[in-house]
C-alpha cells in the first residue's frame, strides 16, 4: 500500500534495506528485550524488529491511517499506540528498560529528545536509544567545545547519555526523499553522571549563555548571579572567554551553583 507523507508530520520513510539492517542489528535485540519504536510509519523497521523475537514491541504512531495499516498489517504482534509522540506517558514502561528505535520527525527531533533526558533514572528506563536525526541537528548534539555546532543540545544530550555517531544517510534511502542528509546516533543511558535537581534548570542556564553566544561570558554571569565575580573565581573562569569555549562539565558546575540559589 502507498500513502502520500504528510508534510505536518515531518513524514520521510525510511526504505533502505541495507540502512534498517545497520539499524535492527545495533540493537542486539534478544527475546528478553522490550522495544519501543516511535514514528513508525510504514512498518519497514517495524517487520525487521520482529524478526528478531523480542519480549513485546510498542509501537508509537500519531498517523491514523498508518496506526490501522500497521495494526492490520502486524496484528497482535504488536502494542499499537495512536497518540503523539510528544504527548506519550512514557512513565508508564518505566521498569521495562527499553530499547528505543526512532526516525525522528525533523520538526520535533530535538523536542522529544529533551523530553528523554528529562526523565529521572534514565538508565533505568531505557537501555539504549537508536534514533535518526538531520544531519545538521546531530552534528549539534555531538560537537565539541570550540566547535561552531557546540552548544546548548550538545551539553544537554552529553549530560545523561554517551552518544555514538554510526552512519550519515543519504536523502534517497527515504521516501519522499528529503533535501537534507540524515545521521544515526546512538545514545547509551549513563549511570553516573553531575547530578543536578531538574534539567529544566541545565536547560535555562545554557538558553541563557548561547542565546548570545558571540558575547562573552560576564554576561550571562552577570545575570545569572549577583556575585558573578566571585563565581568566575571559583570556577576559574576567564569572563572574557565566549559561550562555545566552556566545556560541559563546567556548565553543569554552572548550573549547581545557580540550583543552590532558587
């Protein structure tokens, strides 16, 4: 069956075999594994995911003609859900450690990423993430300080996960064919890392440094705390220094400090 993408949807099937092999495969799924796949859209990675027997496979559709297509398709095979992606109680399969597999909407990719790293106890949630993304976006969430990419994605995504990049992908292993490249990244839930009371205020502090990101640091210091000066000693901070050439461990040390203060 053909369906027409729905542009509002951010909709580009992925239907290159050898691409869901590279997929399917990093999940080393076995008959004890949970899965969660997000955007299903036409089943293609859907069909490979079963082949390799696993416990139970949620699947996460907000297209209503592809959810019936796809519970016609698999039956009972599957645990099928019409709802957003973003909107999702994801609490509920908490315990389940998931594997989550996602070509992510364009519109929304860094979104429903952030709504990821939101949830506390991560690593138990979830075992690993497998999930596509433009490439321009992952080039974010993976660069390093002193990069043009680095950033606010990049010092969120870095927090809570170790983050691999396997493989760009060309526009024509989907349909429609997109006019951008995509990336497949790999994320791994850590177990330890700079604990923080709530991303919400990781995410403010670095909203706050890179939203003028050519400007230097005193800043966003200087608005972020009275005692600026006495932080940047701390810290050892040049203030002259811009947004890109803080490392992340030093934004989380960053954000303690301003969680210490609300």
């Amino acid at each position: 069956m053909t369906f027409v993408a729905k542009k509002s949807l951010g909709q580009n099937f992925l239907n290159d075999n050898k691409i869901i092999k590279i997929i399917v495969d990093l999940g080393k799924i076995d008959c004890n594994d949970f899965i969660l796949e997000v955007g299903a859209g036409t089943g293609n990675l859907t069909e490979k995911i079963l082949e390799q027997s696993p416990k139970k496979l949620f699947v996460i559709e907000k297209d209503q003609r592809l959810a019936l297509y796809l519970k016609e398709k698999f039956g009972d095979e599957i645990n099928i859900f019409n709802e957003d992606m973003m909107k999702f109680e994801y609490e509920r399969y908490y315990k389940d450690k998931l594997i989550i597999f996602g070509n992510l909407p364009y519109n929304i990719s860094t979104q429903i990423l952030a709504k990821w790293i939101r949830v506390k106890n991560l690593d138990s949630f979830c075992k690993k993430f497998i999930l596509m993304f433009q490439k321009e976006v992952a080039d974010r969430i993976i660069a390093e300080t002193n990069t043009k990419n680095y950033g606010r994605l990049s010092i969120l995504s870095n927090w809570k996960m170790k983050i691999n990049k396997i493989i760009d992908i060309e526009p024509g292993s989907f349909k429609p064919v997109p006019k951008v490249k995509s990336t497949l990244l790999v994320f791994t839930p850590k177990k330890n890392y700079y604990n923080l009371k709530d991303t919400k205020n990781l995410e403010h502090v670095t909203n706050i440094f890179f939203s003028q990101r050519r400007k230097m640091i005193k800043k966003p210091l200087k608005f972020l705390f009275k005692n600026y000066k006495e932080i940047s000693n701390k810290l050892n901070l040049d203030l002259t220094l811009r947004p890109q050439n803080l490392n992340n461990h030093t934004y989380y040390k960053i954000c303690e400090i301003y969680e210490a203060l609300i």
